[in-house]
C-alpha cells in the first residue's frame, strides 16, 4: 500500500512541478536544438524545453 501512495504523491509532485517548470524553461531559452540533417519532421521538436531529468530529479528526491 505504501508504494501505491508513494507513486501517487511523486505523480502528483511531476505533474505540478512540471506546470510550473515548462515556462520557465520556455522563458530562460531552455529548448531542444534540432540538427539539420535529422528527418524534418524533427524541425516541429524545435525549441521543447529538455526537461526530462529535472523532472526524475525533482520526483525522486521527494520520495527518498
């Protein structure tokens, strides 16, 4: 039961931080740069905010 609520709350504290990290992220220029030479539907990907690690970061440290 403990790990069911342990998922619950690290849920809920990604899905607020990351409310509150994208634009952040979109105002400091934090986005993904696309190369060139990649398929072009890639070119859409270009300036998403790489927030990936931050977010397991952000999580796991309020569970452990």
């Amino acid at each position: 039961m403990t790990y069911i609520l342990s998922f619950i709350v690290a849920f809920g504290v990604a899905a607020i931080a990351g409310q509150l990290l994208i634009p952040l992220l979109r105002r400091l220029k934090a986005g993904q740069a696309i190369r060139e030479d990649g398929p072009t539907w890639h070119m859409s990907k270009q300036g998403t905010p790489t927030m990936g690690g931050l977010m397991f970061i952000i999580t796991t440290g309020g569970v452990v």
